[in-house]
C-alpha cells in the first residue's frame, strides 16, 4: 500500500502577497499548490491539471473570476470541483453574483490563514463524502480508497480488512447521517436476505481491527440497525 497523497489546490490571484500567503498555508499542511496570476491561464490550468478544489480571485487582470467559475461549471468531467472565490468585494450584489455563477463558498479579503484552511478542508471533506462511489472518502482521520478497498487511519493502513468488512465500513460511513437497518446492509452488500445475525457478526468483527476511536463510531440503534457517528 501507498499513503494517500493530499489534494492539488488551484490558486487563480494577480496580488504576489496574498498568493504567497495562501500557498504557504496549503503547503504547511501537505497540500499541492498550482497557482496562477490571469484568468486564462488559471482556467487552462484547471482543465490540464483537474486540481480538486480552486481558489478564485474576482478581479484578474485578463478578466473576471466569476467568468471563469461559469467556465468551469459549465466543463465536463470536473465541475463538480469546489470553488472558494476570495475577493475584496464583500457586498450582497457581488456575493450573489459569486454564488449564483457555481462558487461553493465566498470568503471577503483579507482572510485570516486559519480561517481560509478551515474553509479548504471543509469543501474537500464534503465533496469527497457526496462522492462516495468515486475513488476516495475521506471522513476526519479516517481514508477510505474507494477503488482498491484500502483504508487508512491518520496515514497508517488498516490492512487486516477483508473486502466485505471494507465494504461495511465505507456503507456505513458514507450513510452517517441516518440509521442503516440490518436488512438494508444485507439487501446491498450481500444481495440476500440472509439472516440479521450474518450483519451483526461482520459488525463485531469489524469492530475488532479498528482503532478504538473508529470502533465507538459504529453504534447499535436497538430495535433500527447501525450508525456511524460523526460530529
């Protein structure tokens, strides 16, 4: 197994400073950075390199950031990318206009670093969970590489999973925010309508080889079925 390598982020901002600022924010925690001074060139670059999340300045100096968000939206393949437009104009009319072009969050400068991280992480966090067939789930410091059925806790792989313990945890994870009835789990990963207890055993034994923080996520609901947990 390989650790899972961190997202690339795509900045798209004419001011050295605050490209610099973000840059170094994103690179502190392991992100890959690609940036970008003009709108064009910063709309190649999300077509070349599919980066997974895109930080959008307004005003370029070859165009506006809200054509570019409406570029993007209207690509096929990636424009589902989640887009945080960071611009000095903070009125309602710019906002809007911000939002109704496709921008998934609108962050007003100057942006405190903390704030902008929180802000990256969040996006990624929900895309990559809205996503849950596609090749990677991630939920806090939990990693679940959808494709090769391998899963990480805070780098470390969880490698004694068998494929359907695998297929539990990622069922479970992805439908966090609801109870899964025992037949449900059975109707979609076994394809049966095998007996309950065949769930219960997998559970308990899932439960086995998961750090403990993971394991005391995944919940009996008496009389409903399981739930993970996860505020």
């Amino acid at each position: 197994m390989t650790e899972p390598s961190k997202e690339t982020i795509l900045i798209v901002e004419d001011d050295p400073a605050i490209r610099h600022m973000l840059r170094d924010s994103l690179a502190i925690d392991g992100f890959r950075v690609i940036e970008s001074d003009s709108a064009e060139r910063g709309f190649q670059l999300f077509v070349t390199r599919e980066p997974d999340l895109v930080v959008l300045d307004v005003q370029l100096p070859d165009g506006s950031g809200f054509d570019v968000c409406r570029k993007i939206r209207a690509s096929s393949g990636k424009s589902k990318t989640p887009i945080m437009m960071l611009t000095a104009q903070g009125h309602l009319e710019s906002k809007i206009t911000g939002l109704s072009a496709g921008a998934d969050q609108y962050l007003v400068k100057p942006v405190h670093p903390l704030e902008f991280m929180q802000w990256v992480k969040a996006l990624l966090r929900r895309v990559e969970f809205e996503s849950g067939g596609g090749t990677k789930l991630v939920l806090g410091e939990l990693t679940l590489m959808v494709e090769t059925r391998e899963a990480w806790f805070e780098s470390m792989p969880l490698s004694r999973l068998t494929p359907k313990e695998f297929e539990l945890l990622h069922y479970l994870v992805k439908h966090r925010d609801r109870v899964v009835s025992r037949k449900e789990i059975l109707s979609k990963l076994w394809k049966t309508v095998a007996v309950d207890h065949t769930v219960d055993t997998h559970v308990r034994n899932l439960r086995k080889k998961l750090p403990t923080v993971i394991s005391d996520r995944i919940q009996n609901v008496r009389g409903r079925g399981f739930h993970y947990f996860y505020d």
